[in-house]
C-alpha cells in the first residue's frame, strides 16, 4: 500500500475575510509552485517639521507585517518595508493561484482595527528623519514627525508571491 501524500496548507481559493477589510494583491508573478501568503500592509504619508534647522519633508512609507497563524496581536516592529504604494496594489485575483490560509483573527473587525490603530502608532514611534546641523563641529540631529504629522493611507490584507511551503 503507497504512503499517504502529506496534505497541502495551500488551497485553490482565497479565503473570504470580512468585506470591510480590504483586500489587495502585491504585484509580481508567483514562483513555479508557488503560493499568496496573507500580510498586512499599512501605508502612511509622514510629515516631518523644524523650522530651526530648516525642515519641511514628507514621506510616504509601506510596510509588510507577518500575520501569526496562533496569536491574536500584530508585530509591526518585525515588518518589512515594501516598495509597493497604495496605488500600485493590485485588486483582482490572478487567474489560478493557490493560497496559503488566513489566520482567523485576520478575518474581524475588530481584530483588524486594532492592527490599524498599532500601525498609526508604531509609524508615529519609530520614523525619523537625521540632520547634519551647520554648527562647529557638526552633530547629528534626529528629527520625528510633526504633531499630527502622520497621515494612515491605507491598512490592508495584501496577498504575496512566495514560494508554497512543502
């Protein structure tokens, strides 16, 4: 009698989550026998001010943050900056792909507002802007966003390429 193959943790459809979280694609094509693993993806537009050192920037960030399949929290401290703007995401399926699962908590509301609320904070906490000042000798001056200074543009399950898992 053969061996039982060892079932697949990728399946051919996309797992439904709640219609009021958003749902986008990462562009890129997926590898041979590979796979959309669910992130989620925050964008921000931060504003950066000091009128004594002569500053006035704005920036636009994104970032990946791994979804755990057990916990309920989010990690924004471990996610990966992505290069990829809200308005280079893509919102149709590709034509066949397979899915690695969606952790349930990925699935609520209210789960989910709070992963958004973390990122508005943690963008807030850790972005920052280095200054060269003019004095003798020069420092090194680090400048965070203004008050009110960071803007959420978007925070979304995104499905990444990558490579199924065996």
């Amino acid at each position: 009698m053969a061996p039982k193959p060892a079932p697949s943790l990728t399946g051919p459809s996309r797992p439904l989550g709640a219609p009021d979280i958003p749902q986008f694609y990462l562009p890129g094509d997926t590898p041979g026998n590979g796979a959309y693993a669910p992130r989620v993806y925050g964008a921000a537009r931060i504003q950066f001010g000091d009128r004594k050192r002569g500053l006035e920037e704005t920036r636009r960030v994104a970032f990946l943050a791994a979804i755990s399949p057990t916990l309920r929290t989010l990690d924004w401290d471990a996610a990966r900056p992505s290069d990829v703007l809200p308005e280079q995401l893509l919102k149709d399926a590709p034509a066949t792909a397979n899915y690695l699962p969606l952790p349930g908590a990925a699935m609520q509301v209210i789960t989910f507002t709070r992963w958004a609320k973390a990122f508005d904070r943690w963008v807030a906490r850790t972005q920052r802007v280095e200054l060269t000042t003019k004095q003798d000798p020069p420092e090194t001056v680090t400048v965070g966003p203004k008050r009110g200074g960071v803007s959420i543009e978007l925070v979304a399950i995104v499905w990444e390429p990558v490579q199924a898992p065996a």
